[in-house]
C-alpha cells in the first residue's frame, strides 16, 4: 500500500539524515545513560524508594527508557519545523505522497529511535545488575512501552509544530507539557510514595502508563494484565495523537 | 490541446486578495510566463496550479485535470519547482532524487537510470553523492529543476526560477530552460519579476498586476502594441526651466506621453530617428542646452506601466512589505 511504501522512504530518509549529524548521534547515545547513572546514584541510599527492586537502579531504568521515549518524543516535531522551513513538505505536497505518510514517518521515526536508546539503557542497566525479571517477553514489552511512548508524544508534537511553526514556540511547549508529566508519574519513585493527590493524577498520565508497564515487565516479571492494559492506553493515546497531528497537517494545507 | 486552462481564478488571504479574477491559458509544448511585480499573485497562482493552495472560487485545468477535483491525477503531470528550494539539505543529491521518484511511483533499474540521466543533464553529476546542503546556490536550483522533473511531467513551473542567484549562475539558468524547452515535450509555466527574464525565456506573457492578469501575448507583440520610442533628453545647466521645456516638446506634433523629471525630459514618440533632430532644434532655439539624447525601444517595463499606469519598480519594492 501507497501509504506504507512512502512512509518507509521518507522514515529512511529521516534517519539517514540523522546518522549524518555525529554531534546528534553522540548525545542520543550518552545522555540517556548519564541520566541512568546519575539518578541511579542520587537516590540509591533511599530504602523506600525501591519499589521492591533489588536495587534503586533496578527500579529507575524502566523510569528512565520511558522518560527518554517521552522526551525524545514530545521533542521530534523540530524535525517537521526545518522541513517546513526547507520546504521539503511543500515539494512532498505537489508530488502525489501520501499525506498521512508524511506524519506517520516521523512518529514511526520517533519510535525506532526510542527502542534503540531502549536497547542501549538495558544493556548498560545489565551491566549495573538491572535484570529482566519478566524474561523474553519482558524485553518486548520494554520495547513497546518506549515505542509508544515516543510516539504518541510524536504525534502531539508534530500537532504542535504544525500549529506553530516557529522552533521557539515548540520548545517552550514541549518544556510545559514534558516537566510536569515526568514529575506526575512514577518515574523517580514509586506510586506508594507519592501525596494521594499526585497519585491519583499520575494514573490518567500516559507517561505513567508507559513506566508502570515496563516496570512490571523489569522488576516484578508479572500483572501481564494490567500491562496489556497500559499498552493498549498508549496506543490508544498514538492513535489519538496521530490523528491530532494529520488534522493539524490539513489546517496547514488549508492556510498555504 | 491547451496544457493550462485558468479562468477566473480568486483566492482571498485574510486581508490580501491575492488573485482576484485571474484567466489566461498556455498551449502545449510552450515557455509561459507570469509577469509581475512581487505581490501580484503569480506565486499564489502556481501554488494554485500545482494544487498547493485550494481557491475560493474559479476553475484551473492542468494536463487536462481540474486541481480542486482531481489533484493527486494533476500532481501525477506536474514538475513543480518552487520559489523556494525544496532541497533536503541533509541529504546527497541523488537520493534527493531517487525519494521523489519513489514518491512517483518509480523503481528500480529505470528510476537509477532516470536519476543519472538527469543529474548529467543539470551538471550535477560529479556532485551527485554529496550532501546538498555544501552546493551552492545555483547547484540547488539545477536539483530543484531534475527534482521537477524526475517523473517526466507534462507540464513544468517554475517559480521565480532565477531570484537570489547571482548574474553568472541566472545567465546558466536561462541557457538550462532553453534547452528544456527545446528538448523534451514540456509545457513551462514560469513566473518572474524580472523583464528581461520573461522577455527572454516565454514565446507569451501573461502581466499580472493586484491579483488580476493585465495584458496577455508574445513580449515582442506587446512591445510593438505601444508603437514609437521613448526619447530621453537631458538638458545641461537648467534652472527652473523644465516646465517649458517639456511644453516645447509636448508642442511638436508627434511627441505624446511627455514628461519631465530632474534635467530628464521624455517624451513618447513614433520614430526616434525622426523626431530627434526637430527636438534638437526647437530646443536649440529656446535657449537650452541639450547634454544627451537617448532613445529606446519600448521594454516590458513600459508595457507594464502602459497597462497598469504604475512603475513597475516602485509596485515590486512595495510588493516585498
């Protein structure tokens, strides 16, 4: 189908021109684990902080491939910015590419790029004693929760960047959503040790339910079914998202 | 068969009426152009045509297609190669090629060939796995253009082909459309602010002015249509005295279209070669000095002004606010 076919060219292109830039591809790779390594650090002496992990970094890293999935997404829509300021979407337009295809290749691209700092965090997280106590099946539900995280918060970021149209209106947005919702969820410390109020806010967060899925995946290995749930919320939330995004990209047709 | 069909085509921005009833047609096989000053509406027009922007109202048929009923049919036979470089700068120029193959269903061995083709035909193939955000000006342009026309389009625009590049590189440009237009079987549609761009590239022009197409034919038509010369002369060492000057100029038979400005008097008249000797004299005869004389042929510029009664440099600077 036309749609799939253009969205795996313009994904290849995307990360072709990513892998062109060293300076991107060194801080995608070390900023996820300086965040893993200092957190991890910071709080390791709190007791109650756990969770019921073996250790503080065991209880941190699924924390930590979700933040970095949610601010890798809710940051990809600077990407949409320079395409419309190169007019690389306008060339696309007059050319017989399939609309949806020019959204769903950014947020598919947000997602990769997710999975794979994913896969580099449990790696270094193996090495510092993290274990996946949910096994193989584990693993894959880490990989799911930080690809729909990213892309979910793609799609509203692509909305954004399509509304605005200007790097430092996306940015300050980007700032405004992403703060709060990492410190309305379970990133840092578990639920049970939040105020009520937070508690209770932090499960309509779908930061949240990317963190409690892959905790449950990583530290307890079990509820599959409450983390079917959470997955299946997120992908309700990137279904949401996307469509958000391609009614923001028709507005933009209609003003040009 | 006409490769374009635009009738009454208006389109409102806001507080802008960009186009505001604009018609014209372009034949198969020819070099259009869209002439006019900036903010006349050309882009928005081929933004139109090239079914970027919907229109209020009107009809626009491109290789025989509506643009507002059958777009994806028209972006199938159209080349579009906007004011503004398309180019993905990341991005060698080949592969800038080869994803807008794709994008036009293109494949294998026949798109690879497609894209040699082309980039030795826009002197891009030394170039060709270079990333195209190190080329320079002219070089995104010469890929704008293969990008255009990587698909073999029926019809070919070119929007403002020339701004911003420097003389050396506009003058290689002029040299590329020819040869295009010449060589493949294309309709090229292409709007300029420049005169002598237009004059030189298109068989016909198409002069649009506020949204609305002002006079339509081939430069030369045009020009001969104001019929006579305009007659520049400039006065040594005058004090006041244009006024009757221009008076004394105006009284001669054939003179009309007179006017003054700084020691500049012009006048229109049918043969320069003609009426300058008795301009010569009757000014001689009233005590003024004449320092030069000039005459010209009339140019687009005066065909513009002919129509529109304003400068066409002057509506270009306000244009760009």
């Amino acid at each position: 189908m036309k749609v799939f076919r253009h969205t795996g060219w313009m994904v290849v292109r995307q990360l072709r021109n990513l892998m062109r830039e060293p300076i991107w591809i060194a801080l995608m790779v070390i900023q996820p684990l300086i965040w893993l390594l200092l957190y991890g650090q910071l709080f390791s002496r709190v007791g109650a902080l756990r969770g019921g992990a073996d250790s503080y970094v065991e209880f941190l890293a699924p924390g930590i491939i979700c933040m970095n999935a949610f601010f890798g997404g809710s940051w990809s829509g600077m990407a949409m910015i320079s395409d419309l300021d190169r007019h690389v979407i306008d060339r696309f337009l007059a050319a017989p590419a399939s609309r949806f295809a020019i959204i769903l290749s950014q947020v598919v691209r947000a997602g990769l790029i997710a999975v794979f700092q994913a896969v580099l965090l449990l790696v270094l997280g193996l090495a510092l004693g993290v274990r996946v106590h949910g096994g193989l099946p584990g693993w894959l539900v880490v990989f799911a929760a930080s690809a729909l995280l990213a892309m979910a918060f793609a799609g509203f970021s692509h909305g954004i960047a399509l509304l605005v149209r200007k790097e430092a209106s996306m940015i300050a947005a980007a700032n405004f959503v992403g703060l709060p919702l990492m410190f309305l969820s379970a990133i840092l410390i578990p639920p049970r040790q939040m105020p009520h109020w937070i508690e209770q806010l932090s499960r309509f967060n779908p930061v949240n339910w990317g963190v409690q899925a892959a905790r449950n995946a990583i530290v307890s290995g079990g509820h599959w079914g409450a983390t079917g749930g959470y997955l299946l919320f997120l992908l309700a939330a990137t279904a949401a998202t996307s469509l958000f995004a391609t009614w923001c990209f028709r507005a933009y047709q209609r003003s040009i | 068969m006409d490769a374009i069909v635009v009738e009454e085509l208006r389109k409102r921005y806001k507080d802008v009426q960009a186009l505001d009833g604009v018609s014209f047609s372009v034949r198969e096989g020819e070099v259009f152009g869209l002439l006019g000053p900036n903010g006349a509406g050309k882009s928005t027009t081929v933004r139109t045509l090239a079914t970027l922007t919907q229109p209020d109202s009107g009809r626009a048929l491109v290789a025989g297609e509506d643009v507002v009923r059958h777009p994806n049919r028209v972006r199938s036979s159209i080349g579009y190669v906007a004011q503004d470089s398309g180019v993905d700068w990341e991005a060698t120029g080949r592969e800038n090629l080869m994803l807008q193959g794709r994008i036009h269903a293109l494949a294998g061995a026949r798109l690879r060939t497609r894209v040699d083709e082309l980039l030795e035909l826009v002197g891009l193939a030394e170039a060709a796995d270079r990333v195209a955000r190190g080329y320079s000006g002219g070089m995104k342009r010469r890929l704008d253009i293969a990008i255009g026309l990587v698909h073999r389009p029926r019809v070919l625009f070119l929007d403002e082909p020339t701004t911003g590049l420097d003389p050396e590189a506009r003058a290689a440009l002029w040299v590329e459309v020819e040869r295009l237009a010449a060589q493949e079987s294309l309709t090229i549609l292409l709007t300029t602010h420049y005169l002598e761009e237009a004059d030189r590239l298109a068989e016909r022009v198409a002069i649009v002015s506020r949204g609305k197409i002002v006079v339509e034919g081939a430069p030369d038509e045009l020009k001969s249509d104001l019929r006579g010369e305009l007659v520049t002369v400039e006065l040594a060492d005058v004090d006041g005295g244009m006024e009757d000057a221009a008076q004394l100029v105006q009284s001669l038979a054939d003179a009309s279209e007179v006017g003054f400005d700084g020691r500049l008097v012009r006048a229109r008249v049918p043969n320069g070669a003609q009426a300058i000797p008795t301009i010569l004299s009757t000014l001689d005869g009233h005590g003024f000095q004449v320092a030069s004389v000039t005459t010209a042929r009339p140019s687009l510029d005066d065909v513009y002004l002919h129509y529109t009664g304003r400068d066409f440099a002057t509506e270009d600077e306000a244009g760009k606010r």
